[in-house]
C-alpha cells in the first residue's frame, strides 16, 4: 500500500520537477503520422481533426492527389492524397488510414495519411530549420526535430493547403 | 459627430428614396402638365431635399435644390407652362441632385462636387425671364440668394424677419391649413383605395416627435439672425418643418415598415439553406426507416413529424425569400426617363408601356438586372423604332411603343421587351457575321432563323453602321448575355421583318437555394440548375449523328448540339452502352445544348456552398451541394460546360479498354471467386476446386462479392455464386457485375438449391451462364469450372 502510495507521490513529484518540458512557450506539440515509408509531423494547432475515412466525390479536372470532397457536418472539405502528393505509388487504404483536417486560416483541407503514430512533445530549441537543399521556395518542410534517436520532419501546413494547379 | 452621422444617413436613405420616384414624376408631368398633384409632389421632394441639406451644412446642395424649387413652385402656382426646354433644365438639375447625393454620401461633404453655376443661371432665367409678373414675396424670393448664406432653416424665414408678427402668425395658420387640406386629401385618397387610415393627431405627434432634435439646434442661430424673443420664434421652424417633412414621413408610417441590414437577411437565407439540407438528409432516412420497419406503429408518428418539419422548412424558407423581394417596378422606374431622353436625342417618337411593375425579385437579381435592360432598351430605341419618315411611309402609326413587362411563370420571373420597330432580319444579321468574322458561312448555312436572331449577342456583332452616342459598339448585347447568364437566366427572341421584335429574359426567382435535376453518369452524380434544364429526351444511341466532330440530334426542327457528361468532366466509362440514353436539354442566355447523360435521378431542392479557395474556380463545376445520404453532388456550371463543349471533340461512343491480356503459366494464375453467405458451403466448394489448383477468393455476400471485384486487386476468370444471400443476392449480384463493361465476359455460375423452372429463368436473364443444384458432386462442380475457365493445364 504504501509502496503503491510512494510510486504516485514520486511521479507527481517528477511532473512537478519538470517544468521546462511542460512550459508551453518552449515547446512544440507535433502529430506524427506515416506516409509510404517515413513518417512526418506536423504542429498540433494546425490540426482541425483527425476522422476516420468517409465517402468522398471526385472532382472533374483536378490532379491526381486531389481526391475530391468530403462532408464535414455540412462543410464542403477538399481531400488530398499524401501519397499521391509526396509521388508515391497510391496503395489499397488500410484500417489504419485517417483524414486529417488541416487548416490556416479561412483554408481548410483534408489529408489522407496511411496511419497515425504519436503525439509528441519538442523543445523549440530542439527544432532546426529545414536543410539548405529542401528549403527552395516551394518547400513543404517547415523544419527539422532531433529526438535522442531519431530525426523528424515537420511539414509546412501554409504550403500544403495552398493551391499549385 | 456620430449623431450627425447618424442624421446624414437617414438624410441619404430619404433622399435616394424620394429620387427614385422623382425621374417617373417628371416624364409623367411632362405629358400632363396640368396635373397639380403631381406637380406638388415633386415641388414637395425638392423641398424636402432642401430643407434637410441646409439643416445638414451641405450649401451647394441647398443652393440647387432652392433655385429647382422656385421652378416648379411658379409651375405649381400656373405662371409657368413646362415646357419639353424648361423639362431638359429642370431633369438636368435633378440629375445633379442626384449626383451630388452620390458624393456626398461618398465623401461626407458637398464641397468639390460638380460645379451648379451653370445650372442654377439657368433655373434662375427660367424664373425671373418669364417671371416679370410674379407677385409671389411670401414664397419666391425675388433675388438670387447670396452665395454666403449662413446656416439657416428655411428661406422662408429671411422673409419672416421683415415681417410683423401678425404677419406671422397669419403665415403658420396658412400652412397649417395647407397641411391639413393635404393631410385630408391623402386620407380621402387612402379610403378610396380600401387602406386603413391612420388617425391625423396621430401623424402630427409622430413628426413632432421626428423633429425632436430639430428646435433644440434652431433658436441659436435664429437668435443670431433676428432681434425678434426666442419665445416667439422657437415653435416655427417645427411647425415649417412639419410642413415639408410630413409627406415623406407620413407615407413610410402608414407602411408600418422597418429597415434591416441586408447583411442579416443573408445570414437568416443561409441558415435557412442549412434547414433545407437537414430536410432533405431527414427525409432521406425516413424513407429508409419505413422500408426497414415496415408496419410498425411508430412509422406514422415518425412520418407526420418529418412531413410537418418539412413543410414548415419549405412555408420558412418562402417567408424568408419574400422578406428579400423588391418589385421590378424599382429597375423599371428609370425607363420613362431614358425613353424620353433618347427620343429626343434620337427625334423618334417613342412611347413607353410598362406593365407588371408589382412583380416580385430577389434583391440581388433587381441590382443585376437594371444594366441588361438598359442595354435592351437603348438597343430597341435606336435600332428597332424607325424614324417618324419612315413609319409614316410603312403605314405604321407616327409613334413607336416600346413594352416592358414583367410576369412571373413558375419559379422564373418573366421580363418581356418589345418594340413595334423594323424588327431582325435573319440573313441580313447572317451577313453581317460573316463579314464580321463571327462566324463561317457553313454555320450560317446551318442557322435557323431563331439561331440567327441570337447573333446580336455576340461580342463585337452589331448591325448599327455607324457608332453612335446610344449604341453601334457592339458591347451592349454581349453585356446583356454575360449579365443574364450570371443569374442562369434564359434569353428568347421572336422577331418578324417590319412588325416586332421580342425579347424575353426568364430568370430564376431566387440565386440561394435553387431546384436541381439530378443526374447520373456512370457511378457518379451530378446536379444541374432546374433553372436552365428546358426539357428532358429518351433517345436511342443511333439518334445521334456526328457533323464535323460533333455529336448532334434532332430535336423537332432542330438540330441540338450533343455533349457526353462524361466527357466534360472525364469519367471513367466502367458501365456498358446501353441502347436507350437520356439527353437533358439545356439553355442558358441564348444557346442551347444536349447534354447525354446515363440516369435522370430526380428533382431535388439543393444549396450552393462554395469548395473553398483549394477549389474555387473548376472548370464546369459551379459549387458543391450536401445530398440527403449525406453525400456531397457537385453543381454543373451551365455557362462554363458550354464553353467547353465547344472546345470537345467527340468521341466514339464507347471505347473499347483493351483489356491487358494476363499471362496465366500455372493453374493457380487462375482466380476463381466463390459467394455464399454459408461457411460450410464455401468450405464443399473449396475442397471440390482444390483439384484444380487455382486460386479462390471467398465473399459472404454480394456487397462484398461487388466490392472485392471492384477494387481491381485480382482480375477473376469466373465466379460461383449463391442466389440466397443477405444484403445482396445473387441475382442483383448478377445484375451490378453485367453493368460494367469490362465484366461483359466473366462467367457467373449459380450454385444454389433452388430448383424451380422460373429461378433458372431469372438465372439466366441476369447473365448466369451455369446453374448448378445442390447438391452436387465434387467432380461436376470441378468440371463446370474447369471448362469456364478454359483451363488446359493439370495441376
């Protein structure tokens, strides 16, 4: 009982300790998702909500990776294809696959992912600028995130929910 | 300052309100110049505008308007006949009346809007050339007011300050009196045409109220002005006031009217377009409940519930459009006006006949609708109405009438405009656009003479030889058109050599919420404004000729050219060619087109919500709409998919895929799928085939059985289906799969136990090429597949 007691206390104790992951203006909250074979992330405001995927009509003279709409309680919502945008070979959805709604302002789309991983949790200190090569003027890639083991891509929702047909 | 905002605002609404009546007035009096009434109408609106603009600082305005009113108060009072040369000056200076409202309500101010001098000269020779007799002090000021007026109320008021104060008093009995025979003869004008009166005392004590603010600013400047006690002063300029203000007040009081923001009335018509989505998705799952729970009790309630819902939906939605209605006659009013200034510009005798002017519009559509008409109007005056000389030698009468009027048919509005001119001459229009480059002298072959007329609504056609003041640019009509095409409205035209000419605007009575047919292509669909859908053909395929690259079919004595919705918006053609199709024709402004289309779905009330900016702008695609399954049905943009069926070649009617030829080595290259809702069944079936070798895909039901096959992943060489099965049967399994072109061929083999003749029958219409009973025996099963499939090789 007590021991039970003690592990609370002490992980209450550890939140506390830790306040400068908690302090909002230091950090960056991320959703990381797979798309094809890597995965990548993107800020957590950005994001309206994630559901699970619904019927959708094909709208004429669009490209490829713009599936068409979807309703969204009474939204018409424009639905992009991430694989088909990042060119990769379109593949069957699985259970896994989301819709995620994206917005900045008035524009609002939704992105198909093939599945969700993790929310996390970033210093800004931790985020460097995208690489010299990815950062043309077109870049989708808002920047870079080192975790201990791994590198993360975050994606420029500005640029993804921008028209470039 | 906000109070004086507020002051200048209701000073503008007025204003513009009082205007509008005006320019009809004024051509009216031109015909009747004896008709006091009117002429004290429009003496009282030149007052008022006066009275108010002084109030409100604005000096030009008031010097303006002071001089107008000498004008017509000398016509009010019969020392002055108005002559068409007196008419010009005095529209002349309510045109600038008008325009100096329009900066002012621009700017704030007055001050830097057009120069009056010239104008008021005029005015003033008008009054004082003729005028030598005049004896009117008490009313007209006999010099021209000094352009440093200071701010007061009235020009009557420089005159009372020469005057004793019997003077006075007799003066506010004598317009009081004028008051009240007014106020009398309006009431005696009100019971005659059946409204209710309002009591007198009333009225007064409304405008007193009204001019509240009015004293309280006043006497200061009186003060200033004359020596004579404040306490004296003080209640005249309520009483003058009352005088100038009271027709215009009185008459928006009887209406019992309010003002509401525009902006709330659309916001009121979208939410109302959310209710009418969620009506039609309620209706929707009502009629499912019913056919899942047929016969239950709850069904009834359910139903009068969903149809009272729907119903007050529909009575809400029309309350609602009305509130956002103006009459025509608004657009209309301005016509009298224009009719006279272009006969006279022209010297043609023109009359104008207007009929239908209480006929109800969309407020947005009354503010799109006035640039057409105008257009046709000029075009009418200048090139139909012939010249007196020429009329006269025709054997028509010396005067041409032009006739507007507006009806309502259906859901559209009807604006028709005719003139009894020299009306079109098909190939004379022909020629024109030949040598204009419009268009090829085979197409003009091709014309009709209705074809022809539309010529005049291309860009750069007109008729006129020389460019003139009214029209000869070759602008106006192709105005008309893009204007008319915006509302989805319909242009028609009939017109007979030397006799007329008509034309008719048929446009949607609201833009918000619009009635839609539903249409199928393919597996997808699509809905089309009812407003532009003329009517709906069953035609067979062979109807339909090709004349150079282009489908066409005879519609009647027409030739209606042809367009596949496929083709415009690139649809895969999965489904087979089916004998019959359904051609949809469309018209919007003056063309028409064909538009094939698989399946006519229904009629269904739909809103237009926007895509968003990701979207916005697709070819063919006016917006999308939320269907009652909760889907989403995009709009067909009429204008823009007959632009592009221009730039459409057609096609062979259907193009054949070639379907890629799968190499098969081995036994198990061959998929075979079986469709049984029982596992046990599946399981006999699948150890009889295991012989075989080949591959086999299990499905418990028919959707599943359709989705499998849809997705593509494996291309079968036959399949064994069950005919009992939930959600989908065998037969309507049969039915879905001989609906795609590409699975013309795949053998369907029915496996069941129903044995009766009439099943086999059904078997075989739907396009079973086997039908096998339970039970069987392991090797007939194998052998039926075996020579299905055409396999050759043992495994």
């Amino acid at each position: 009982m007590s021991d039970k007691m003690k592990n609370i206390i002490d992980n209450q104790k550890k939140q506390q300790d830790e306040p400068d992951i908690t302090n909002l203006d230091d950090v960056m909250q991320l959703v990381g998702f797979v798309v094809g074979d890597e995965e990548y992330t993107v800020p957590i405001l950005t994001i309206q909500e994630i559901i699970k995927p619904i019927e959708y009509t094909r709208v004429p003279q669009t490209p490829d990776y713009v599936l068409g709409v979807f309703n969204l309680r009474g939204s018409v919502i424009p639905l992009i294809d991430l694989r088909m945008k990042f060119g990769l070979p379109s593949a069957k959805q699985t259970d896994e696959a989301r819709y995620i709604v994206m917005k900045s302002g008035d524009e609002v789309a939704g992105f198909v992912i093939d599945r969700l991983t993790e929310a996390i949790r970033l210093k800004k200190s931790d985020i460097d600028p995208a690489p010299d090569t990815a950062s043309g003027e077109k870049s989708i890639i808002e920047g870079v995130g080192k975790q201990a083991d791994r590198i993360l891509t975050i994606l420029k929702v500005d640029t993804l929910l921008e028209r470039d047909f | 300052m906000d109070e004086f905002q507020e002051i200048l605002q209701d000073f503008l609404v007025e204003s513009f309100e009082l205007i509008e009546q005006l320019d009809q007035d004024l051509v009216e009096l031109e015909n009747t110049p004896e008709d006091l009434e009117l002429l004290n109408r429009i003496f009282r609106v030149a007052h008022t505008v006066k009275g108010a603009s002084s109030f409100l600082n604005f000096d030009i305005l008031t010097r303006l308007t002071h001089h107008m009113e000498d004008v017509l108060n000398r016509a009010r009072k019969g020392e002055l006949v108005l002559t068409p040369d007196i008419m010009d000056i005095v529209l002349r200076s309510i045109d600038m009346m008008k325009a100096m409202l329009h900066f002012i309500r621009d700017n704030g101010t007055d001050e830097g809007s057009d120069d009056i001098e010239d104008i008021v000269v005029k005015l003033d020779a008008i009054t004082s050339g003729e005028g030598d007799s005049s004896d009117t002090p008490s009313e007209v000021p006999p010099e021209p007011e000094p352009k440093t007026v200071p701010v007061e109320e009235e020009e009557e008021e420089v005159d009372y300050s020469d005057m004793s104060e019997g003077e006075i008093e007799d003066e506010i009995e004598r317009l009081l009196q004028m008051r009240q025979d007014e106020d009398k003869a309006r009431r005696e004008a009100k019971i005659e045409a059946g409204e209710a009166v309002l009591d007198a005392p009333q009225i007064i004590e409304e405008v007193v109220k009204e001019e509240a603010p009015a004293p309280k600013e006043e006497p200061e400047v009186e003060v200033a002005q004359t020596p004579s006690p404040i306490v004296e002063k003080k209640p005249e300029p309520s009483v003058t006031k009352e005088v100038a203000k009271a027709p215009a007040k009185s008459a928006t009081s009887v209406e019992q009217t309010i003002r509401v923001d525009v902006r709330r009335l659309d916001h009121l018509m979208n939410l109302i377009g959310e209710l009418v989505l969620g009506k039609n998705r309620l209706i929707k799952i009502n009629d499912d409940v019913e056919e899942r729970y047929e016969g239950e009790e709850f069904l009834e309630e359910l139903n009068q519930v969903v149809s009272i819902v729907s119903l007050v939906t529909t009575d809400l939605q029309i309350a609602v459009m009305k509130t956002r209605m103006l009459p025509i006659g608004k657009v209309f009013n301005k016509f009298p006006r224009m009719i006279r200034d272009l006969s006279r510009e022209l010297g043609k005798k023109i009359e104008l006949e207007i009929g239908g002017e209480e006929t109800e519009l969309d407020k947005s559509i009354v503010e799109e609708i006035g640039d057409p008409l105008v257009h046709i109007i000029r075009n009418s005056c200048d090139h139909g109405v012939e010249p007196v000389a020429d009329r006269i030698a025709k054997g028509k009468s010396e005067t041409g009438t032009i006739g507007l009027k507006a009806y309502n048919e259906g859901n559209h509005i009807v604006i028709e405009i005719t003139d009894d001119g020299k009306g079109l001459d098909a190939n004379v229009l022909k020629d024109i656009a030949i040598s204009k480059g419009v268009i090829t002298e085979k197409e003009a072959d091709n014309m009709g003479d209705k074809e022809a007329f539309t010529l005049i609504f291309r860009p750069g056609f007109s008729t006129a030889k020389t460019v003139t003041n009214v029209s000869g640019r070759g602008v106006g009509m192709d105005v008309v058109k893009t204007n008319i095409e915006k509302l989805n409205g319909i242009i028609d035209i009939d017109s007979e050599i030397n006799g007329y000419t008509k034309i008719k605007l048929k446009i949607p009575l609201t833009l918000a919420i619009i009635q839609a047919l539903l249409v199928g292509v393919q597996e997808e669909y699509y809905a089309i404004p009812l407003a532009s859908v003329l009517e709906t053909v069953r035609i067979s395929t062979n109807e339909v000729y090709t004349v150079e690259n282009r489908s066409v079919m005879r519609l009647r004595d027409e030739v209606l050219p042809l367009v596949h919705l496929a083709d415009i918006f690139e649809v895969d053609r999965v489904f087979d060619g089916a004998e019959h199709t359904y051609v949809v024709v469309l018209g919007l402004a003056e063309s028409k087109i064909g538009v094939i289309v698989d399946t006519l779905v229904g009629q269904e009330e739909i809103v237009i919500k926007s895509m968003g900016e990701y979207l916005k702008g697709m070819d063919g695609v006016a917006g999308a709409t939320i269907r009652g399954d909760g889907g989403v049905t995009l709009i067909v943009d009429v204008a823009a998919l007959m632009q592009m069926a221009k730039s459409l070649k057609a096609k062979p009617a259907i193009a054949q895929a070639a379907s890629v030829a799968k190499v098969r080595e081995k036994p198990s290259d061959y998929y075979v799928m079986i469709v049984d809702d029982s596992k046990t069944d599946r399981s006999i079936m699948k150890n009889a085939l295991k012989p075989l070798g080949v591959t086999l895909v299990e499905a418990a039901d028919g959707l599943e059985a359709l989705n499998i096959l849809k997705s593509g992943e494996h291309q079968f060489d036959a399949m064994l289906v069950d005919i009992e099965m939930p959600r989908m049967d065998g037969y309507s399994l049969a039915g879905e799969i001989k609906k795609y072109n590409k699975y013309k061929n795949l053998p369907l083999i029915a496996v069941t136990s129903r044995t009766t003749k009439a099943d086999r029958m059904r078997g075989v219409e739907v396009g079973m090429v086997e039908y096998i009973t339970k039970p069987y025996s392991p090797e007939y099963l194998m052998n039926v597949v075996k020579r299905n499939i055409n396999l050759t090789m043992e495994a």
